[in-house]
C-alpha cells in the first residue's frame, strides 16, 4: 500500500508498507544474495504503480508476479499523529491488491516458481471468498509438495465482515500452512487462548506441523521439529516505533531457518532484527541498521 504520514505541517510524506510487503523486505536484508525473493501481488497501471514497481527493485524484490491491472491502483492508508497517538485513514475498498488471486493461472505459476510461500491473513481478508479459495487450493498444493508454506494470521477484525468468516479462513489459511507465525496477543483476544499452550495446540491440531508464538518483549515460543524452545526477546533501550514488528520477525526468521535450518537460532537472530525496528522509525528499516 501507498503509506502518507505526516513530515511537517501540512505537509505528507510518502512512503510504501503493508505486513506482507515488509515480510518481504526483511526476508531480502537477510538472506544471501543467491536467493531471489519475489512479491506477487496485484497493481494497476497508474503512475503510483510504476514507481511501487521501481521501489521494489531498488530494494531488490522482484516483480515478475506482480500482475498489472488496467484502470486499477494501489491502495492507500494514512497515519495521523495526534497528542502522540497513532490512528490509520484506509483507502483501499478499490485497490488493486484485492484482485491478487483473481488470475488463477498467474497465481499458480507464481507460487509454482518459488521454494517457499508466504501469505497472512490479511491477504485472505482482502479477497473474494472465490479468490480466497483459489489462493489456499494454491498454497495447499505447494504444502504437499513438500514446500515450506508459512502463515502469519494477523488477525484485522475490521477486514472481516464477521468472526465467523474470519476465525473459519484463518483456521483454514493455517490448515494449508506448515508453519504459523501467530502473535499471542490477537491470538487470545481474538480466538480466546488462554496460554501460549492453547495457541500452539488449536493450530497443531489443524494440521501445522511448526508453530512459532511470538509475544513482544515476552520472547518466543516454538513448537518446532516437534520440540518445544522459548527464546527471550532482545532488550530494547526505547521503543521508538512497533509497526511491522510481527512482520520483520517473519522475514528474518524464515531468511536464516532456511540457511541455518535452526529454528531456535532463526527465532534468536529474527528476535535481534525486530528489536532493531522496533528502536526506528517506520515499516521499512534500512538493512544498514538491521545489524545483519
Ligand atoms: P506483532 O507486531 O505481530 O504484534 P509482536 O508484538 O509479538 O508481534 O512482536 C514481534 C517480535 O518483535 C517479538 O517476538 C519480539 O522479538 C520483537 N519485539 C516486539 N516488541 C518488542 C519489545 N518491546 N522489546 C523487544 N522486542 C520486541
């Protein structure tokens, strides 16, 4: 999504984010340069679209799967600021991104070309229920050829028309995953755990074979391998700014488990790199200041 937050009275900055996008971008900072990280998702055929596509492979993501539509564009969402409190404006009913499955044989060879997969649950909550369907038939497939498909569910109440249809695709979006990376929070205010335990065992129970809780400064706990691993978040001086805190844990997580093939040693390195972006500002912070 297209971001604007305030740079000085009256005045917007503009900038490019949203929870897979930033996955995506800490995946690239972690990983060697002998892996490709592609995003794919949908754009329309506007200028905003052309410079998304340009500031994509400036940092280095690939844009093959990213399908252009015509007379569509990106979506929007802006960061207000007052008496030192956040609120989002979102723009984005229309947006281009919403038709990302809408092309199931682009979707396919998109996914069919990578090694790993990953999606959130946001993604889900912004299709179709048809497109939706196509995108977990898809990311099932990957599952059982034996690919690392990962899962974030990110749960947005305000995306869902109710919490029937958001518990069931979420549900749904883990079963076609091997690995889930939920937040403990909105897991036990949303789908009522009453432990870490109870988050591990209601997504093993659908099916996911590794399972990793994060709970902010709390630290990390991992079903993993089939063993069980807590990793204590890294102490962080002053926490400037926690958006894509989650959503760069993802990335770097998955980046080093997939050189390392070391999931308490990925969750200790990923744990280091979100307490770097959670001391910056922004979604995106510069791999200079990552410490990778
Ligand atoms: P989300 O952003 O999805 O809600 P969390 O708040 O659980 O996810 O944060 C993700 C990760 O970011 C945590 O597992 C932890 O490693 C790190 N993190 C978040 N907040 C802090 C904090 N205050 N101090 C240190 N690390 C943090």
């Amino acid at each position: 999504m297209v971001e604007l937050s305030q740079a000085a009275a009256g005045l917007l900055r503009k900038g490019f984010a949203g929870d897979t996008l930033n996955t995506a971008w800490y995946a690239r900072a972690c990983l060697p340069g002998d892996w490709s990280v592609d995003y794919c998702t949908a754009l329309g055929d506007d200028a905003m679209s052309d410079e998304m596509v340009a500031f994509f492979n400036e940092a280095g993501i690939g844009t093959t799967s990213i399908r252009r539509i015509k007379g569509k564009a990106p979506g929007l969402y802006m960061i207000s600021l007052k008496d030192g409190e956040r609120s989002f404006s979102y723009w984005r009913d229309n947006s281009a991104a919403r038709q990302l499955a809408a092309d199931a044989d682009f979707l396919r060879q998109a996914i069919e070309g990578a090694d790993v997969v990953y999606f959130s649950g946001i993604t889900l909550a912004i299709l179709s229920r048809d497109d939706a369907d196509t995108l977990l038939s898809e990311a099932r497939r990957a599952k059982a050829s034996g690919k690392l498909v990962a899962f974030d569910p990110n749960i947005r109440p305000r995306l869902w028309s109710g919490y029937d249809e958001m518990h069931a695709t979420i549900s749904e979006g883990a079963r076609a995953a091997s690995l889930v990376l939920p937040s403990f929070e909105d897991e036990a205010l949303h789908f009522g755990d009453v432990s870490i335990e109870a988050t591990i065992h209601r997504y093993r129970a659908l099916g996911v074979r590794d399972v990793v809780v994060k709970n902010g400064a709390d630290g990390i706990t991992l079903d993993f391998d089939g063993e069980e691993t807590f990793v204590p978040a890294e102490r962080v001086e002053q926490v400037v700014d926690t958006t894509s805190a989650g959503d760069s844990f993802n990335g770097a997580f998955i980046a080093h488990y997939l050189e390392a093939k070391d999931a308490p040693a990925s969750a200790r390195f990923a744990a280091k790199v979100a307490a770097r972006v959670v001391s910056e500002h922004g979604a995106l912070v510069a791999k200079d200041k990552l410490g990778v």
